[in-house]
C-alpha cells in the first residue's frame, strides 16, 4: 500500500502568526492548533509534531503507542510551560494518523489519535464522514442534543477546546485502528478550516479527484475566500495499491482525415499548454519561502530562501535572511524539517517560525 500526500498551510486573513504545524513522515502524519501567550503556541504545537517525529523513528505504530508517545509529550509540555511564565498556560491540539500492520497480519491498517478539535476526515467509496470527535465546549452541546452540528458551526464559543496537550499534567488521548483501503482519501486539519467551510463543501473538494497537493491548497484559499480568521493547515492522504490504471482503448473505425485534424488540433492544443505552463513554472518558480541551512557543517545557520528551494529552468533560489540558530542546536525531527525546505507563504510567517524554533531550541539548552 502507497500514500501520496499534499500539505498547505496559512497564517490567514486575521492572525499575525502562524501556531499551526505539521508532520510529514514515511508513515505518520499530523497536525496540532497552538495555543498560548506570544510565540507560545508556536512552541507548544512545534514541540508536539517533533517530537512524535522523533518518537516514531524505527517503531511499530499501534493504538497503544500513539497514546503512550502522546503522553509524554503532553508531559514534555506541560513541564515547558511551567518552567517559563511566558509559555504559562500554553498548549495544543493534535490529531494524527499512522500506517501500521499489526503483527501476525499482512493487510496494513490505519491507527488514528487525537486531542482536542483538529479533525481526520474520510472519503471512501463516495461517502464522507468525520472520524474523529472534537473535545471542545460546542461538540458537548451537539452531543447532548442542545445545538445542532449547524448551529455548533457557528456557536460564539465554538472555539473553546476540553481536551489538550500542555494544560494538564494527563491528558486522555483518543486512539483506535480502522481498516484500509485502496482509494481511501484522509483529510488532517486543524479549526481554521472547519470554522470557515462547511463540512459538505469540504466533502465536495475533497472528491473532485484533484491531485493532494491541490486539494489541500484549494482547502485553505477557500478558507481564507471564507474569512480565514484562524491559521488554516490541511493535510490531503490518498492510499492506493500501487497498481497502474488500464490503459485506454483506442477509437474504432476512425478515418486518416480525422486522424489527422485530430493530430494538427492536438499539436496546437499542446503548444498553448506548454506556453501557458511555462508563465506558471515561472511565476511560481519565485513565489513562497522555504527554510534551508547555510551549509552542511553542524554549525550552519538556518535562513529563509524565497522562490523553489531548487533551479526551476533558468530562475535560482534566492537566500533572504540568516539568523543565529545553527544546525547543532535543534533537534533531529527539527532539523530534517530544515532540511526538507519547510515551506511558507510569506516571508514573515517564516520568519515567526524560527523564532518558534529558538524558543524550542532554547529548551534543549
């Protein structure tokens, strides 16, 4: 079983910063909703998706090992937080998802967690449906039979969260395992997105059959088109089989004429695609900023390049900024991020991003 994926995040129309972050791993992914006092939420939530990276390296994913790594790093935090006053009462949210293959079994499964109301959607077999349940004030009110999941949407309290890591010194973490399937479509997101689009036109998105990667950037522009008054991060997982599609049949008793037309139509269609790809590689080829190291020793800096993190055709990267934060200073699970070229959307949403990494650096120290 093969998963592709595509992953989009944004600070939105409103926030000044981006508490939002991600995991992207072989065979795990997340995503956590920060919470707290200035960069605070930043720590909490970066702290969270590196550290279950860190956790996963070389295990076996189960039910019980989400809920045993979860722990601790609710620990972790909770332990960070009442070290510094500034970080007092910081926390976050975290739902996850791991491929797995219980022992003695050949058909690999999916094992889900979470806590607090980032949510994992499925879309299978044309059906879509939300797999986990939000710990906060409103999915209380929905579950009691007070308001319904229309009215929830909108609740002035909506964003009130029960459940989180960092706030408690334990925390219950929900955990389970569900089959997979080839075609299986799962979607990771944190509220900025369900407190802006309704759960149908995310369902409507989501199976227009569009590439991960596009589906989760339409997610978070149609967010932001919404009001984007929250970070939005969408994470987009399609599995398959890895089996490749049949190939398609020719046309029967087609004439050369037609044939032909067919040919010179196509040669211009295919002419105006490659002009208009060429603006867009282009356009794109400059737009967004990515993290990278100075260099490959262990003291190299981390700086913010603008544009492709590699050439694209005749344009070059183009380094921006440079700070006091080396290599040897972050964690693995960080510094692979570094290395992967992290990706942001301006340059000021990088930037507040090292600084979320100093504070977790700092830590370490």
């Amino acid at each position: 079983m093969q998963l592709t994926y595509g992953v989009a995040t944004d600070t939105g129309n409103v926030r000044a910063q981006n508490e939002d972050s991600f995991l992207i791993g072989d065979n795990i992914f997340a995503v956590a909703d920060g919470m707290g006092g200035h960069n605070a939420g930043e720590v909490a939530s970066a702290l969270a998706t590196s550290l279950l990276h860190e956790k996963s390296i070389d295990q076996q994913l189960t039910p019980e090992w989400f809920v045993k790594s979860i722990s601790d790093i609710n620990h972790t935090i909770h332990s960070s937080a009442a070290e510094d006053t500034g970080r007092r009462g910081m926390g976050t949210t975290l739902c996850a998802l791991g491929l797995v293959t219980p022992e003695g079994e050949t058909v690999p499964q999916i094992s889900l967690a979470n806590v607090g109301d980032s949510r994992i959607y499925l879309a299978r077999a044309g059906q879509f449906r939300q797999l986990t349940v939000d710990h906060s004030y409103v999915q209380e009110l929905v579950s009691e039979g007070l308001i319904t999941e229309d009215e929830a949407h909108t609740h002035p309290r909506r964003n009130i969260v029960t459940r989180a890591l960092g706030i408690d010194e334990r925390v219950a973490v929900d955990s389970w395992l569900i089959p997979l399937v080839s075609g299986d479509r799962f979607v990771l997101c944190s509220d900025g997105l369900v407190d802006e689009v309704t759960k149908s036109d995310i369902a409507e998105l989501v199976q227009q059959g569009m590439p991960p990667q596009e589906t989760a950037a339409a997610l978070v522009a149609l967010a932001k088109r919404n009001g984007g008054r929250d970070n939005i991060t969408v994470i987009v997982i399609d599995t398959t089989d890895g089996t490749h599609p049949a190939p398609t049949i020719p046309d029967v008793g087609t004439t050369t004429s037609a044939r032909s037309s067919r040919k010179k139509w196509s040669v211009i269609a295919a002419i105006v695609l490659a002009l208009g790809a060429l603006v867009l590689v282009s356009r794109n080829a400059r737009s967004g900023y990515f993290l990278e190291f100075e260099n490959s020793t262990p003291t190299a800096a981390v700086c913010i390049g603008r544009g492709a993190s590699d050439r694209v055709l005749w344009l070059m990267p183009t380094r921006e900024q440079c700070f006091d934060l080396t290599r040897n200073k972050l964690i693995e699970p960080l510094q692979r991020q570094v290395d992967g070229h992290l990706r942001f959307a301006t340059l000021k949403d990088a930037q507040r991003y090292v600084t979320a990494l100093k504070q977790v650096s700092a830590l370490n120290d």
